[in-house]
C-alpha cells in the first residue's frame, strides 16, 4: 500500500464539498481505504477523511489499537464510513 500526503490547512480542496460514493466494492475503493489507513499509521493518526489526502470523495476511517496521542484511550477497531450523515 502508499502512504498519501496529508493536505495543510489552507489548501483550497479541503473547502470543497465531498461527493457521495456511489460505487461499492471496487478494487479502487478498496486501496483507497488501505492507503488511507496506511497513511493514518504512518503519522500515529486516530482518523482520516478522504478530502485530507486530495480525494473529494465522502470517506472517513478510524480506529487504533493505541496511539501516542490518546494514551489513556481505550482500543477503537478500524471502521470505515462511506457517506456518512451526521
């Protein structure tokens, strides 16, 4: 898998608006979220949405075993949103 390069802030794709995913189960897809979750373990990440590696797409993962930052936190298990509503 690729670790991907996280955008800084004032990059102007992170103010688009993400499109929703409409195809499922492709193998595009599929690296698409390896790669994110390899690029979420290179920095010691918890979470990543799609538009903060330059993917307009409607995509966020989660999830560590433990992470330098939440020392105290407990296990979250990888979790992969695709379209999510609040």
């Amino acid at each position: 898998m690729a670790i991907l390069s996280i955008l800084k802030m004032g990059d102007p794709r992170l103010w688009q608006v993400a499109e929703p995913i409409t195809e499922f189960d492709t193998p595009e897809l599929h690296r698409l979220i390896a790669d994110m979750f390899d690029t979420m373990a290179a920095v010691g990440g918890a979470g990543l949405a799609a538009p903060q590696v330059g993917v307009g797409q409607q995509l966020v993962i989660f999830g560590f075993e433990q992470n330098s930052r939440y020392p105290e936190a407990p296990p979250v298990p990888p979790t992969v949103l695709i379209n999510p509503l609040i």
